[in-house]
C-alpha cells in the first residue's frame, strides 16, 4: 500500500482548518457541545476519545514523553462539526492534564487555537517544549530550520 504523503497532508490541514473554523462557533457555553459527550481516555491507544451514546465521534491523539503529555492531532467527525464538540473534547483533556500535574507539547494546531482563545490554559505548556502547535508561537530554536526538525525536538 502506497500512501500519497501530499494528499495525506492537505488532507490534515483541511481538517484542522474546518476545526478552527469550528471553534468560532457561538451559543450555550464556552467549551459545552450541543449534546451529552462522555469523554474516555483510550491509554493503550493515547487518544482520548469524545462519544456521544455507543459512537465515538472526535479524538484528540496523545504521547507520554518525558513526563510530558505530547498533544498530537484532533479530529471530529464531519457530520458533528460546528457543535462545539472539539471545544469540548479540548477543554476536558487540559482539564484532567491539569489534576495529573503534568505539562503539554502542542503539536496539534487545533489545541494551539483553542489555548490562544482560551488563556486560561497557556500555564499548562511546557516552556522548555511547547510544540510546533503551541500558542503563542515560540520561535524556533537555534539550528531548527525546518518544522520537521522542531517537531524531532518536542517529541523528545
């Protein structure tokens, strides 16, 4: 199987755009999606998970590295988008990150987004690696020419 690594990544980009659309959104709460989400964190694949009844709808993909929480990539299902359900997704993982104790690495621009509309969450990144995602952006390291090589290092 052959996998089209430009189309993979206009794809990735499409969907984060569509995401940060969705954050504009406006109605009930700041971070309440319009239905019942019941959040579940899938360990042993390091996503947590947004379900709505028996379906799962959004994840937000993770790592442990250096007793960091690397957030990855967010994705919601395009039937459930602009009902605030990445918002929520977002909100109540830095939310448990934040009871663990533990810092973020942003590489997700999704996440990035939502700390930069909500500030609330910016003590949360880890100043040392916030990721290539974080917000507000950090410049790059001396040396790091390239996203690639900023995303080697936060992943360290």
């Amino acid at each position: 199987m052959t996998i089209n690594l430009e189309a993979e990544a206009a794809n990735r980009e499409e969907n984060n755009a569509a995401l940060i659309a969705a954050l504009n959104v406006t109605g009930l709460s700041e971070v309440e999606s319009s239905w019942e989400l019941d959040v579940i964190n899938d360990a042993e694949r390091g996503r947590w998970i947004a379900v709505l009844g028996a379906e799962a709808i959004a994840e937000l993909t993770y790592r442990f590295v250096g007793g960091r929480v690397v957030l990855l990539t967010t994705w919601v299902d395009p039937a459930y988008r602009h009902n605030r359900v990445a918002t929520e997704l977002i909100a109540r993982v830095l939310k448990e990150i934040r009871e663990s104790g533990k810092k973020i690495t942003v590489i997700c621009p999704v996440v990035g987004e939502f700390i930069a509309r909500n500030p609330e969450y910016l003590d949360l990144i880890d100043k040392v690696r916030p990721g290539v995602g974080a917000y507000p952006q950090h410049a790059p390291a001396e040396g790091d020419r390239d996203g690639l090589a900023a995303f080697e290092k936060d992943m360290t």
